[in-house]
C-alpha cells in the first residue's frame, strides 16, 4: 500500500490526496444529503490555534445544488490562491459545525 509523504495533516481528509473537484461535489452531496447548510471558509494558515477562518460570503442557505457549492469554492480559490480553503457544513438544528475538510492548500507551505 502506498502512503503519502510525510506532511503535515490539517483535518479529516488530509490523509487522503488531495480532492478532485468530483470528490468534492460528492462530499457536498452529502452535506446535502444530510440537511446540512454548506459554506465555504478560508485562512493563511491552518494552524491549531487558528480556531476561527474567514467566511467566503454567507453560509449558501440557498443552494441547492453542488455545483453552487463547487462554484464558490472555486471563486476563493482563484481570489486567495495563497490561502487555506474549506468547506464546512453547519447544522441548523444543533446549531454546531458538523463536517469540516480542506479543498485547497497553497503551493508553498
């Protein structure tokens, strides 16, 4: 079995390779799926301690499709390039974060 490099790992999937954008539009699938409401955040570093990332827009409420959600994701990584980008998935109910996982990671960390 092949592993990757030895790196630093951010959240649940990075230790997976990296997404391709249909693997992410299965995971909003689910974040769908679920009734859970997407949004898309990003920050200059993924340090521990960096509890709180920057909001790309509002959370998407009304999106109903993946492709919205990959549209957004998309439109941050070509404004932030150098930054950290996830995509989040918030309970309406619980009022909590539910699933958190890195699409983007800059070229040079």
């Amino acid at each position: 079995m092949k592993t990757l490099p030895k790196q630093r790992r951010y959240e649940t999937l990075s230790y997976l390779p990296p997404l391709t954008d249909a693997q992410i539009a299965k995971q909003i699938q689910y974040i769908f799926d679920k009734g859970f409401i997407p949004a898309v955040e990003f920050n200059e570093t993924s340090a521990a301690e960096a509890h709180y990332w920057t909001m790309w827009k509002l959370p998407l409420f009304s999106a109903t499709s993946t492709q919205e959600v990959l549209n957004e994701v998309q439109a941050c990584r070509y404004e932030y390039p150098d930054s950290y980008v996830k995509v989040v998935a918030f309970d309406n109910i619980k009022q909590c974060q539910m699933i958190s996982f890195i699409v983007h990671k800059p070229a040079k960390i």
